[in-house]
C-alpha cells in the first residue's frame, strides 16, 4: 500500500514538475526584451520629475523644502534666459561697402521692385540683341472723346481743340444748322466723338461719327460713310408736355406748404409775386384756402424732366376759385381771369397790398403837432413790400423830395399824376415808361414819417385831388377777339389732373415678328 502510494506520488511529482518546467520555458520565451538605455533613462527621468516635484507652487508651504526646491529651479531657468539674451549689434548686410544711389536704381530696375515702388526710377531692362527699334510707332485705329461745350466758347472752337480738322468743322457746321442753329447749342452740352485714322501722315484725323443732344426732343448724330462723306441723322424723342399742377392747404405758411407738395422755388416766387398783386398775403389769405399752381413742364422717353415757367396761379377759399391768374399774351403777363367779364378796375388808393391808416383831408400831423391838410391816403404796409404803379405812365420825378423822403411821382393820361412818398428803396428813373402793375419802389419810412407807410396822392392840372375816388384801368384787358382762346386755354388747365405730369412715358418700341432670342436660336431644335 505504502509502495502504491509511493508511486503515485512519484507520478505526479513527476508531472508537477513537467508542468513546472513547461511553466517555466514559457515564461523564458514570452518574456519582453529588455528596453533600450535612452527609454528606461527617459522613464526614470519621468519617474523622479513626478516625485520630486522641482517646480512646485510658490505661494504655499513657504519656507519647506519644497518651497526651496522650486525656488531654485525659478532662480536656475532665470538664470539660463539671462545668458541667452540676445544683444543690439548691428547686422552685417550683403555687401560691405555702401551702394551708391545711381547703383542702387540700377539694381532695383532689374528686380520687380519697380512695381511696387510705382517705377520711380525711370530706368528700363537692359535690351538685348534681339530687341530691334521701330522704325514707327503705329497709331490707334480710332479715339473715343468726350467734349463739353463750354461756356462763352464756340462749337468750331471745341471740334479744333478736339482735333477735327478744318474742312471738317465746316461741313460739320453746316449739316448741324440744317437741323438747328448752332449758335443755339446750350453750354454744357456733351459731345460724344469717335476719331478715325489720318488721311496721310501728319494730318488730323478723319472724324468718324459724333453724337449729342441738340434739343430736349432731338439727338443728333453726325456718322461717316463708306465713300468718307459726312452725314447728318436726327433721332427724335418722345416728349410729354402735359403742365404740372400742384395743389395743397396754405396752412401755416404758404410758401414751406408749396414747397412741400413739391413745388419748385422759382414756380413759388412767380406765384406769390402774381398773387400779391390782388391779395396781401398777410390777411387776404387763411390756413384753409387752397393753392393752385400749374407750370410748364416736359417729360421725354428718356427720363429727363424739364420745368417751365408758371401758367396758372390761383387761390380757392371754400371751395369756389377767389382768384384765377392765366399767363397770356406775347408778353407773358398774368391776367386774372375776371377780365372776361369787366374791366378790372384798380381803385387809385391801393398801390400797395396794405390798410388805410390815414384818409384825404385836414389832420393833426403826428411829427409838426398843428393841424394841417393831408393831400394824400396814408397805407400801412410792412417794410419792403413792393409798391406798384396803379396806372401806365412815365416817370417826371424819382429822387429825395423833402418831407416825402424817397419820392415817385408818375405821370398819366389826361392831365393826371400820382405821387407815392417815404419810400425806402427807389426802383425806376426819371424819364421811363412804367406799365400798370409794375414795382417802382418799396415801402420805407424816409422823410417825416412815424413807420413805414405808403403816402398815396393824386394831382389833376396840378392840384391835389383826393385819390379815393379815382379809377384806374390798371390791369392787362383781354381784347375781345381772344376771350374765346383765353376760355378754353384756362378750361385745359383746369383739366390737368394734379401730378399727372409726374408719371413716366414709355419710348416707341419696334416690335418684329420674326423677334428670338439668341439662346432659342442656338438651341437645337426638336427632330419633325
């Protein structure tokens, strides 16, 4: 028994040592080799940095050897970036001469500096053997201009400076006047030129077409043909000449309500030159009459606007038209349009748009103190307003006349003068022939005068009368034979709608049938 044991231990002594050895062979061949020295330095280094800890932090454990450690690695890189600091000593350039500027341009106009220096050198690339000289420099086959007539210069003058030639300009000059004056051509006109090839060396060059615009309603284009003539060709425009009306509430100021419904400011000075003439504009008018302002005005095809001068004046209280000026005649007066039905009779004490302050007849005078007579009416008017004759006549007096101060005395038909005194300003001469209506002075308060005021007077052979009794026919009259004319002018205008004018026109479009676009035409078309 103890033999059998014995042999089963053996057995498997035996075998624990089989798998020992087989436990230990295994081990020897599947162990790693050993890294190399520079890896295992690299790791121990790694190794000692992690304990060690040589740049710890410096604001706690003051005092330790840690904190000290740390110190003395700050003090040591310190230290290190102290002995590498680089010094301020000049640095040796290419070349150890200096380069004189003649050389130094040389040297730059051979590198692409020049580009960036704008060539300022002027110096050029060396030329090589394969560069020969022209014998000469060909011209451009034609040259694009642009010219402007200035003014007070000549349109045979501005073709010279261009370089037309002589017997161009004139032919030139004379195929234009066919179509209009050239001395009608505005200033500021532009001048679009294309300049051919010169016939023979050193001569002008042929002038090949030019274009501009001669009017509102005409381009014209002056082109050259094959044989080398000159030929003249129009191109109408379109133009719109439907006049612009403008309307609106006067409100608190007429002229700031004008100009904000669009008015232009001459078209607004006009009107209120022509109204003032009929009502002050100080107390004839409230905030809730209506303005009525038509002027001229062209539109073409090519959108340019151009505004005339004023056609219609007029002033609505309540809806009903209280006055209606139309420009009419060849003098371009404004007449109101009462004129169809009456004289207009302007009564010979208002001269200027103001109220009687003091009537004809005796009065105590508020500078002398005594009572006296006063040949005249006194009219209280703000400084400046425009004083108007109130008949045609012809100036026998304009200057200082004692206690009148600035004085205009003006004589009419029929033995008849008036007088118009303290005057601040004097706008006519002795010796001219005034029209009814027409400014000849301004109100003032020279001579013996308490404020500005117009003294209005009337004389017949001589003497004094009183002027509130006279009438004058002061006004432009329509002959009969052009009320008809004048009715239905006034009609269209009072047609006009307000900002009708304002819209765009469309220039005439030829229209083809055969019309196709390149793109369709290029496309393939569909197989039948």
């Amino acid at each position: 028994m103890f033999k059998a044991l014995d042999q089963a231990g053996d057995h498997a002594g035996g075998a624990t040592a089989r798998v020992a050895a087989l436990s230990h062979d295994q081990m020897i061949a599947e162990a790693p080799a050993r890294p190399p020295v520079l890896a295992r330095w690299k790791r121990g280094i790694e190794r000692w940095c992690h304990e060690v800890e040589i740049a710890p932090d410096l604001a706690s454990d003051i005092g330790s050897r840690r904190w000290y450690r740390g110190l003395a690695t700050m003090l040591g890189l310190s230290a290190a970036a102290i002995a590498l600091w680089p010094d301020f000593s000049a640095v040796e350039a290419a070349t150890t001469s200096p380069i004189a500027a003649r050389s130094r341009d040389e040297f730059r106009s051979q590198t692409i500096s020049p580009l960036a220096l704008g060539a300022d050198s002027g110096r050029h690339m060396g030329a090589s053997p394969l560069v020969r000289p022209l014998a000469n420099v060909p011209e451009r086959p034609s040259i694009q201009l642009v010219s402007t007539l200035g003014q007070g210069d000549s349109f045979a003058r501005m073709l010279e400076r261009v370089g037309v030639g002589s017997a161009d300009v004139s032919q030139i000059s004379g195929l234009i006047g066919q179509a209009v004056p050239v001395g009608d051509l505005s200033s500021g006109t532009r001048f679009d030129i294309t300049m051919g090839r010169r016939p023979v060396p050193n001569a002008p060059r042929a002038l090949d077409s030019m274009d501009f615009r001669a009017r509102f309603d005409l381009d014209l284009s002056i082109e050259r043909g094959p044989a080398g003539a000159l030929s003249l060709v129009r191109h109408p425009i379109r133009v719109d000449e439907t006049p612009l009306r403008i309307r609106g509430t006067v409100g608190s100021s007429l002229y700031r309500s004008a100009r904000n419904a669009g008015a232009p400011v001459g078209a607004i000075q006009d009107y209120l030159r022509a109204i003032d003439k009929y009502l002050s504009l100080e107390r004839d008018i409230s905030a809730q009459d209506q303005f009525d302002i038509v002027i001229g005005y062209k539109r073409s095809a090519k959108g340019e606007r151009e505004v005339g001068n004023l056609l219609y004046a007029g002033l609505d209280h309540g809806g009903k038209p209280r006055v209606q000026l139309l420009r009419w005649g060849k003098d371009g007066e404004m007449i109101a349009s009462s004129a169809l039905t009456q004289p207009q009779g302007a009564p010979g004490g208002m001269p200027v748009a103001g109220h009687m302050t003091s009537p004809y007849g005796k009065r105590r005078h508020p500078i002398l103190g005594f009572v006296r007579m006063h040949a005249g009416i006194d009219y209280g008017a703000r400084y400046g307003s425009p004083i108007y004759a109130v008949a045609d006549g012809v100036v026998n007096f304009a200057g200082r006349h004692g206690g009148h101060g600035n004085y205009v005395r003006l004589s009419h038909s029929g033995g008849l003068d008036t007088g118009y005194g303290h005057m601040s300003r004097i706008a006519v001469k002795r010796g001219a022939r005034i029209k009814a209506g027409q400014v000849i002075g301004y109100v003032g308060s020279t001579g013996l005068s308490t404020g500005p005021h117009l003294h209005f007077e009337a004389y017949r052979g001589g003497h004094t009368i009183n002027p509130a009794g006279l009438r004058f026919v002061s006004r432009p009259q329509i002959d009969g034979k052009e009320k008809d004319a004048f009715r239905a002018r006034l009609a269209a205008l009072m047609g006009v709608q307000p900002g009708e004018a304002l819209g765009t026109i469309e220039g005439p479009v030829e229209a083809s049938s055969d019309m196709q676009r390149e793109i369709d035409r290029l496309a393939p078309k569909p197989a039948e």
